[in-house]
C-alpha cells in the first residue's frame, strides 16, 4: 500500500505536517487560480516540481479540476471543449509519470455536509449530513440525463488513458442518495458502480475505494471490495456512524468500520494502490478553512493509518 496525504498545490503547513510523518507520496489538487492554465505543461512542471523539491512525489491528481468538470457533468455547450483539455491533462500527467486520475459524476452538486460543528470525541468538531437540513439548490438535472453525459464523456477519454497509461478512479456520490431536490445522482450503490466501469471494458477504468461512501450506501465492505479488488485503484481511509439520510464523520478510530480489519482484507486480496486519510476533524486550537481537512486532525489520521500498514505489512518503506 502506498502512502500518501491529500495536498493542495500551494506549500502550507500539511505539506510539513506529512513530510514529517515520513508521506513522500501526494495526492495533489492542482491550482485554481487565475495565473494557472491547465493547456500551459510550464504550468504544471511548475506545481510538479515545487513538489518534488520538498521531496514528495505527485502520485495522483484529486480532483478533475471543476473548471471541466462541473460542464462535462451537465453536459452542457462547454463540454467537448472542456474534454480536450482532459485529454491533453492526461498526456500531461503521463509526461510527469502522475498515473492516477480520481474523478466523480455528482452534477452541480459535489460532496455535501450540511453542519461542520458536530461534537465527536472531547469536543473535536465534524462535519455530517442531515437531509432534514438540506436546502435545494435550484439546479436539475435527471439520472437518465446523468447516464448520458457520464457514457459520452468515458467513451472519449478512455482511448487516451489507455495510449497514456493513466487510471480513472471513480468516487461515489457523497452522500449517496438518489436525488438532492432536483439533482438526481448516479453513483450510489455497488450495482451502479458496476455499470459505470464497465461502460467499456478498459484496464484503466475502475474506482476509488471510498469505504464511508459505500458503507452508507448500505454495502457490505467485505462484500464489494473482493468483487471490486481488481478495480480498486486509490483508498480513501475514512470512518463515519449513521446512514445515508444522516451520518457524521468520525475519528478514523471511532466509527463503523473496523479500520485495522479492513486493512487487512486489502491485504488479503493482494491490493496494493495509493491510500490517503479523509475528513478529519476539527482538533482544539485549531481554526479550519475547508471543513474536514485540517492539518492536526490529519496528522493525527495520518499517524494511526501508518500504525495499521505497519502493524499488517511491516515498517513502510517507499
């Protein structure tokens, strides 16, 4: 298993906070400002090698930057263009030997959470979902209209992943419920996952392994992740207590999921792929700019993951 964090392209504090936990590996979110142009490769030679000068490798790229995205998703007059751009991040990211491409398919709305100050363990604060508090949005779109956008969109791009050996990681919905007032959703139980890789039959086609998401869809893990080991291409280490329509995130050691056990069924099934701690919590002293992704609640995440994949597979060594 290879260890990784989740890092913006700008240096701050988690890059010492996982440098320092021995994280040579990242899994990097590309700039989303005015002076980066995703078509420029000076631009992401740039973001590469700030990266590799502080001595961590940029393994995967999380996620398919919204500027695309969020148009090839609605399928709207934006889309091919914004495809020729991910075909030209592909060969870009084949250039940097980045291999990893993590995506989803939630149309106008992303990962949602409608509180980020639920109390865990000694206060430390989460963020959680309740349906009951859910506002919509205005926007709609339908599940058939979903299925249509996210077929054009794989059938295009899946020749170049494979002439540039890039892997497609697809993320369920978060949090995965048929609809959110008028949007729909498509990527909400194993049986749709099934369907969306195997739109084409392509070894670099297959999922990110989000365990909380497919816990709340109300998936067996022991079942899932067998079935899906040979697609499984990059882990999200979460832990979450509830069910879709109401859930909140854990400390990585204090939810549903045995962590420990199901690392050791990754193991077992011989999966060996990027792993990255997520949504962690909001530690005393601590202020937070994105909910859920804040330096001392990973570097306490980062610590008890480490512990696991060395307990199971020995003292890490990249």
């Amino acid at each position: 298993m290879i260890l990784t964090d989740y890092l913006k392209s700008e240096h701050d504090l988690t890059w010492d906070f996982a440098k320092q936990c021995g994280v040579e590996n990242a899994v990097i979110r590309l700039p989303e400002t005015s002076d980066f142009d995703i078509t420029n490769f000076s631009h992401w030679e740039k973001v590469y090698k700030n990266f590799t000068d502080f001595g961590i490798k940029p393994v995967i790229i999380e996620p398919l930057p919204n500027e695309l995205h969020d148009h090839i998703k609605a399928g709207d007059e934006k889309r091919d263009e914004c495809i020729q751009k991910v075909i030209l991040m592909l060969e870009y990211m084949d250039k940097l030997d980045i291999r990893t491409l993590c995506f989803n398919f939630m149309a106008h709305i992303g990962w949602l959470r409608t509180s980020s100050d639920i109390k865990e363990r000694g206060n430390a604060e989460v963020t959680g979902f309740d349906l009951k508090d859910f506002t919509p949005n205005g926007k709609k779109i339908t599940q058939n209209e979903l299925w249509e956008n996210y077929e054009y969109f794989i059938k295009k791009v899946i020749p170049y992943a494979e002439k540039y050996n890039i892997k497609l990681a697809l993320h369920p919905d978060d949090p995965p419920l048929e609809k959110l007032g008028d949007v729909e959703r498509i990527m909400i139980s194993f049986d749709n996952i099934k369907r969306a890789i195997n739109i084409v039959d392509s070894p670099n086609l297959g999922v990110t392994m989000c365990q909380a998401c497919y816990l709340m869809m109300g998936e067996d893990l022991y079942d899932v992740i067998p079935k899906l080991k040979d697609k499984i291409f990059f882990i999200h280490f979460r832990n979450v207590t509830g069910n879709k329509f109401k859930f909140h995130e854990t400390f990585h050691d204090n939810g549903e999921i045995d962590m420990a056990d199901i690392m050791r069924l990754y193991k077992k099934l011989g999966i060996n792929v990027p792993i990255r701690v997520d949504h962690v919590p909001l530690m005393a002293g601590e202020m937070q700019e994105t909910a859920g992704y804040t330096a001392l609640g990973r570097l306490y995440a980062i610590g008890y993951l480490k512990g696991i994949m060395e307990s199971i597979y020995g003292r890490i060594r990249d």
